[in-house]
C-alpha cells in the first residue's frame, strides 16, 4: 500500500523522459526567441504584408486621378469638346512646356516667367507680413492690454475679403505691382499674429513664475522661453498664411495685369485658349502643393514628438 502512493506505475515512468525532453525543447526555443529580441523579430520578412500596405498607400490616389480624368473627359465629351479633354490638354501641354522661359515682349512672356513673377510677389508681401505679424503676435500675446486693445480690430478687419483692399492699395500706392503686394501683405499678417498669440498665451503659466524668480528681462524672456515654446503655433500661422497668400495672388493679378500666373490665366482667357487655362489650373496646383509640403516638413522638424502623435 505504500508503494503504491509514493511509487509512479510502469507506464508514468517510461513516459516522463518523453515529457521532459519536450518540455526542454519548448524551454530552449523560448530562451531563443528572447534571445533574439525585438528588433530581430521586426526585421523578420513580411512581404505579403508590406506588399499590402503599398498599395493601401498607392492605390487610393491613382483611383482618385482616375475618377478626375474619368469626369474630365466625360464633361469635354458633354459640352462637344470645347472643354478640351485629357488628351488634348496633355498635348497642349507638352507644347507649352518646350520652352517655358521665352520672352517676345513684356506682356508675352514664357509660363515660368509668369509662375516666378507670381512667386516674387508672394515673397515680398508674405515677408513683409512676417516681419509685422510675428512680433506683434508676441506683444498681443504676452501683454493683456494689447490683446483687449487689438483684439476687437483683428476681430473686425480678419473677415474682410482680401480683394476689398485692393483698391486702397492702387490708390495709395500708384501702380499695380505694389497694390498686388500690399494685398498679399494684408491677407498674410492675420494667420501670424493670431497664432503667435494664442501660442504665447498657452506657454504653461510655471515658465513664467521662474522667469519671474530668476528677474529674467523681456528679452530673455521672449528668447529662451516664448519662443522655443511658441514656435509650432507660429509655424502653423506661417502655413496658413503662405497658402492664402498663394490663393489671392492670382485673383489679384487678374485684376491688376502685368506679369503673373493669375494675368496669364486671363489673357488666355481673352484667346479663348481654353487648354491653357486648364494647364495654369494644375500648374497653380502644383506650385500650392510644393508650398504646403515644404512648410509641413519644417513645422514637422520643429515639433515635439508628444505634439506630433
């Protein structure tokens, strides 16, 4: 009786070295997997799925260019092709991009003359309204008066269409190329200043308290504290403010004239040349994008991790 509860039967003993020899091979390809760690097993290949997450990424845009030329050719085939269709546009377009810089006269000049006539404006008066809107969106920002004081006129003045301000600046300024900047210049300030404001009021009240501890000067102070912290709220001023920029500049150069992507549009327009303004469409497009990708990549490299996700 008493062998028979301390003692296995027969049949358990012979086959406990078969359990233990399992449970040694389970054991070691455990110790191996964790030996391998994290990254081994992420470098593991997984073609089906990166193959999957490729077209995931690639096929949603082709379908959607695939939808526009589908629409595009059926509304050219609609109206009896005097909407030239994709064909015809991409023909016009391999003409006109020969030679893109030529110059016959000063009101007859290449697509790119135009497009960096445009591009210069834009420079000029989004410069301008940088040099203005950033510091005056650090003051409005740091000081409670002058965002009582300013507050209700930016409230007033941000609404207006930037057009409406064209007038004023072919009155006081004389000539069609400075009006052209001063409206860029008008729609351009209000993103900066905003932004900067609202990123100075939400600096965490406990910089300021040591500042404060430290006797640190308002130089300092918007240097090394306002300023680092600021800086993703002012780049997104920034973004906003080169696109609007880009959108008005060629409404306002169909007003004004002269050299520009926006009289360009016009002018072809007046010829009747229908491809062309289809052309300067997703050329106007293109030159948007560049722009927006460029200033997202920057505010990305500026951007804390925790603020990205």
């Amino acid at each position: 009786m008493v062998a028979a509860v301390f003692h296995s039967p027969p049949e358990a003993a012979a086959s406990a070295p078969a359990h233990s020899g399992a449970i040694k091979n389970i054991a070691a390809s455990a110790i191996s997997t964790s030996a391998r760690g994290p990254k081994d097993l992420k470098d593991t290949p997984r073609g089906p799925l990166l193959s999957r997450a490729f077209w995931l990424a690639v096929l949603p845009p082709l379908c959607g260019f695939a939808l526009l030329l589908g629409v595009w050719a059926l509304v050219s085939a609609g109206t009896g092709a005097s909407i030239p269709g994709p064909a015809a546009t991409w023909q016009q377009a391999r003409e006109l991009f020969v030679d893109p810089f030529y110059r016959n006269g000063p009101n007859d000049q290449g697509v790119g003359w135009n497009v960096l006539a445009s591009l210069e404006r834009v420079a000029v008066g989004f410069g301008l309204a940088a040099a203005v809107g950033i510091p005056a969106g650090f003051a409005i920002g740091r000081f409670t008066f002058l965002s009582r004081m300013f507050g209700p006129l930016i409230s007033l003045l941000r609404p207006v269409s930037p057009l409406a301000w064209l007038p004023i600046g072919l009155l006081v300024f004389k000539g069609a190329n400075p009006a052209a900047i001063w409206t860029i210049f008008i729609c351009s300030i209000w993103p900066m200043v905003i932004n900067t404001a609202i990123g100075v009021q939400r600096v965490p009240q406990d910089y300021m308290n040591v500042a404060r501890v430290l006797n640190l000067s308002e130089w300092k102070i918007a240097t090394r504290i306002l300023f680092p912290a600021v800086l993703p709220y002012m780049l997104t001023g920034v973004r906003l403010a080169v696109s609007t920029a880009w959108l008005v500049i060629v409404a306002a150069e169909m007003l004004t004239g002269g050299v520009g992507i926006g009289f360009w549009v016009w002018d072809e327009w007046n010829n009747l040349n229908v491809a062309h303004i289809l052309i300067a469409i997703f050329i106007i497009g293109v030159v948007g994008y560049a722009l927006e990708f460029a200033l997202v990549r920057i505010a990305s490299a500026f951007t804390f991790e925790e603020t990205r996700a």
